[in-house]
C-alpha cells in the first residue's frame, strides 16, 4: 500500500513499483470542494472532488 498527497500517484507508482509490483485497486480520497454550475435551479450547486490518493500494490 503507497500513499501520497501530491496526486501524482499513477507517476510515482509506474517509476518506482513497476517492475516488480502492479495495482490492485486505487482509493479515491477527498481532494477539493467545487461550485458546479448549470443553466436551471439551482443555478450554482457544491460538488465533492475526490482524487486517488492511495494504491493497493500487488507481487507480479
């Protein structure tokens, strides 16, 4: 399991666990809150943004 708050994750894992390790899964984790837009009622709505922050690796 590697963990990372820069959300770079798919990077760091290709770079330093690829050659002996694949991903299982990745956990998506909370990241940011955004105001989504739309043309009718309500106008302006909150969205939860989540990112993969955390990969479960595996032996190949």
């Amino acid at each position: 399991m590697i963990g990372t708050y820069s959300g770079n994750l798919k990077q760091i894992v290709s770079t330093n666990y690829s050659t002996h390790h694949r991903v299982m899964f990745a956990i998506p984790a909370f990241h940011r809150m955004s105001l989504r837009r739309t043309s009718t009622f309500p106008f302006y709505y909150p969205e939860m943004v989540f990112k993969e922050k955390v990969a479960v690796l595996r032996k190949k």
